[in-house]
C-alpha cells in the first residue's frame, strides 16, 4: 500500500504588509502519494510559490496542518524541521543554485556533507553513480561555468537524490531553459517518476505540466482543479 508523502489540511497562509492582510493560501486540503508526478499550476499571485514554501518546510502555515512523511511539522523544532528538508525533500530551482567553486561531482555530494558526519567511499561512489544516471559521468570533474543551462540543471536533480529523498521538489525547473533543454530535463524527472521517485513540479507552464499525471490548478489561494489522467 502507498503511503502519503505530502499532506495539507485546511491550509492557509496570510502575510501581513503592514496595516495590509494578503492570503496567500485559502483553506487549501490536499494528499500526494508516494510515486505521484504533479504538477502545481496557476498564475502570478496564485500561491503556488507559497504552497513550494510551504510543502518544502521552508515556511509553516498560518492556519492548519501540514504532514510530511507523517511527520506534523507544526511539532517539530527548527532543527527537525531542517533535517526534513535535508533528506526527505529534495531541491531542484530555476536558476540551479550550484556552487560555481565545486565541481559536479562535488556539488552532488555537498548535501551529504550537511547530513554526515564522514562521508564514505560508497557515498561518494552513490553521487557518481547519480552523474552517470542524469547523463554526465564525463562530466563528474567540470565546474558549472564548463556545463551548459541544460547539464547544469542535471547536476541540480542528481544533487537532489543525493540523500535519497521521499521526494523531489522542483520550482519551475525548466525557466532558464531553452524549449530542447526543457523537453531533456522533463523527460528525466519523469524517468525518475517512473523508477518510484514521487516529484512534485511548480510551474506555470502547460507543457511542463504535460508531462504530469496529476495537475493541481491554484487561484486566489485555493485549489480551482485537480485533475488525475486516466491510465
């Protein structure tokens, strides 16, 4: 039986501009499980980024519930609440937020550093094996600035499976992208999916969300659709 990896219940979140109350998030109620590919959609001031904040423990509702892994963040501490984000979540951005200092390889591996205290030789030997899977194990010693947009963005994904997370989630991955890189990159998110990883894509784009099984569509705060393709 599948577990549920992500869910929100009667969410919501308010940000206070000074005398001003903005809602980002409306009561929003949602379930994600284990191996799911979605997309969440919606336009400028929809509050998809603040859903992205929210489901990756960056930030905690004003009001309601979030669970991830089972786990109620609203109980844990700052520093069980960063050791969620360090291995059961991982990051793919937009602008890919690699190190320009560190090689690929040693990009992939910085998350382990933060989550061990002595890395081994088997966990080195695991982020190459991530280069080779994303299509770079000629590439293990380059440093960012020798990668193009689309190899760099493969490094950002490997990076993600570092500690082998529940999930990936992926902030409008293909934004830097041209349309060739984009179509490469959505391709192994959803070879990803398919091997059993569940991914979780932010987007605003329909052919980003093409791809997915599962499209979640967010106005003024609130869930307007979520609809699941038929198999």
């Amino acid at each position: 039986m599948k577990r549920t990896v992500v869910e929100l219940k009667n969410v919501s979140k308010i940000y206070e501009m000074g005398e001003i109350k903005v809602k980002a998030l409306d009561g929003v109620s949602l379930k994600i499980m284990e191996g799911e590919l979605v997309s969440i959609m919606g336009p400028s001031g929809s509050g998809k980024s603040t859903m992205m904040h929210i489901i990756g423990a960056l930030d905690l509702p004003t009001s309601g519930e979030i669970y991830i892994d089972n786990n109620k963040l609203s109980k844990l501490t700052e520093d069980q609440l960063a050791k969620i984000r360090g291995k059961t979540i991982g990051f793919v951005f937009q602008e890919f937020n690699l190190i320009p200092t560190l090689t690929a390889f040693e990009n992939v591996k910085l998350p382990t550093l933060f989550q061990d205290e002595r890395v081994t030789s088997k966990k080195e030997q695991y982020c190459k094996d991530l280069l080779t899977l994303v299509g770079l194990g000629d590439r293990m010693d380059h440093k960012p600035t020798e990668l193009s947009g689309g190899q760099q963005q493969r490094v950002a994904i490997a990076r993600s499976l570092a500690n082998n997370p529940a999930m990936i989630l992926a902030d409008e991955p293909t934004g830097a992208l041209d349309s060739k890189s984009s179509k490469e990159i959505m391709q192994l998110l959803k070879k990803l999916n398919k091997e059993g990883k569940t991914v979780i894509i932010i987007t605003h784009d329909d052919n980003v969300s093409d791809y997915t099984n599962r499209k979640i569509s967010l106005k003024d705060g609130k869930i307007v659709e979520d609809k699941t393709k038929k198999k």
